[in-house]
C-alpha cells in the first residue's frame, strides 16, 4: 500500500445503532433504506451481533450494526460512529487531558480491535477505534453506493470548544468555510481534515452550530447516502419515523434531509449533487 492509497487514521469506519428495541429498528431500517441484516458471531458463547450491510448482495460492504441499551442506562436511541486511531490507549489519555470524559472503558472484541467510548466538553460523543486487522485503503471519492454512510456531522452549541478539543485527540486539521446556514442565513461550517495536507487532505466529518431555536443537544449525526432523498423521507413517515428537517439542496454538495426512527434516534439521508462534465 503506497503513500496514495493509505487511510489516514481519523477515518469513520463503522456505525452502531444503540436502541431500546433491535428487531424494530431491523424492521424499519431495512424497509427505509434496503439494508440486509446478518447475524455474525463475534465471540464464542456471545449472543450473534446483527450486522448491517448495505444491501442484499453477496459482496455488499458492512456499515455498522445493531446493539441493545439496556433501560437501566437511561439512554435514548443514538446513533454511535466509530473513529480509527492509531493507538486507543494514548487516545484515551488525551481525551481526558483535553477535557473530554470516557464513558465506557476500552473494549476489546476479538479479531475486530478494541474501542471505548468518549464525550466531547460539549457532549458529543464518538468511539475511537484501533483496529486488530490490515487497514483498508479509503474508498474512491465517488465509489460509495447507496445505504452506505457518507458524512459525520458534529452539531454543537460551542463550535469553539469543539475546535480546540477534537484535533488534540483525533488526527484532524479544521478548515472553515461560509455556507448557507438551514435557516437560509450564512454560517460557518467547520471541515475536519485527516492526513498531512497537500491538495487533497480527506474529508469525512464536518461541524456546526446548532441553530437558535433548535432544542437538540450537541450531537453527531451521520449520513446514508440514498437514491432519492425526497422519497426516502415520505417512505420514512409512513413507517413510522419523524422528519426533523424537511429535503433540501446545499448549493456544489447535494440534497439532504434529517430524521428519525420511530424510537427516537437521529440520522440523515444524502444524495449527492450532479458533478460537471470532465471538460465543463
């Protein structure tokens, strides 16, 4: 694997959903978004993991899977990215030192890695992940196909913090940029990079303030990339889920849209905006 082809650490590299109720969450997910479901035996004498992948084909690749919160948490049904870094236990170290919090202690699973679970200053929270296995190289920009997500999205109440922290823990750089805002005011949008620069650092993960008004807490939200956004939303409510913001266009990036599943957890749907011609 050259220097071309070699993931920067940073990189989402899976997605759990944390609910109260798996085979609902089965059922509407994979009747939204086409998902298969594969029971995989992670460890011996460990009850089977559902696993998710993005569609039904043989070679579908696997995005992220199911996990019970057991109700003594007292935890609402989330949606938890995991983050590859190159060594869990000085990432831990550097969360704390940083201000952040570790919420579940490292965890290994077998043959997979080891993770653990940490909260920004600000609440978010996110899994750091080292990987057991070869890293794979990052996708083609491009190559990603439908039901796979395809941004991580930090909305927060204190973008300065959030600035300050997360590039001492995770191997990001943060570029600004000004964009339509969803109230259709200009806002800043914050970009975190991986790798050493140059002209194209990848990208994966972006954040932003949440709006006056909005009641959410700071969270991270991730996005599936779907066919029709529009469509994907209507069907959404007829199953049962909840919009939390209506389809709408980003100017240069795509059509998206916000919802949730009908036990609570936030996600979003993305499909991108036509790219020019080679020559235009």
């Amino acid at each position: 694997m050259n220097e071309e082809t070699a993931p920067a650490y940073g990189r989402f590299v899976w997605h759990d959903l944390m609910t109260s109720d798996v085979e609902a969450s089965k059922a509407f997910y994979t009747a939204l978004l086409g998902w298969d479901i594969r029971e995989i035996t992670m460890a011996e004498g460990a009850p089977p993991y559902a696993m998710i992948f993005a569609s039904a084909a043989e070679d579908a690749p696997g995005v992220g899977g199911f996990e019970v919160v057991p109700p003594e948490q007292g935890t609402p049904p989330h949606w938890m990215g995991y983050v590859e870094v190159d060594d869990l236990q000085a990432t831990q170290g550097k969360i704390e030192q940083a201000g952040g919090s570790i919420l579940l202690a490292p965890t290994e699973i077998p043959n997979v890695g080891s993770f653990c679970v940490a909260k920004d200053p600000a609440g978010g929270c996110l899994a750091p992940f080292q990987s057991a296995n070869e890293r794979q190289p990052d996708p083609e920009p491009g190559s990603q196909k439908d039901g796979q997500f395809v941004w991580n999205e930090l909305l927060t109440r204190d973008t300065e913090t959030c600035s300050a922290f997360y590039p001492q823990v995770i191997p990001w750089h943060l570029e600004s940029m000004d964009m339509p805002g969803p109230d259709g005011n200009p806002t800043t949008y914050h970009m975190f990079k991986r790798g050493e620069g140059g002209s194209a650092p990848h990208v994966d993960a972006g954040m932003m303030q949440i709006p006056e008004g909005a009641e959410a807490p700071t969270h991270w939200l991730h996005y599936v990339q779907v066919d029709d956004v529009d469509a994907t939303i209507a069907k959404a409510q007829e199953l049962g889920g909840a919009v939390h913001a209506p389809a709408m266009d980003v100017a240069g990036v795509g059509r998206i849209g916000v919802l949730a599943d009908p036990l609570g957890a936030s996600f979003a749907v993305y499909k991108s905006a036509p790219q020019p011609a080679s020559g235009d």
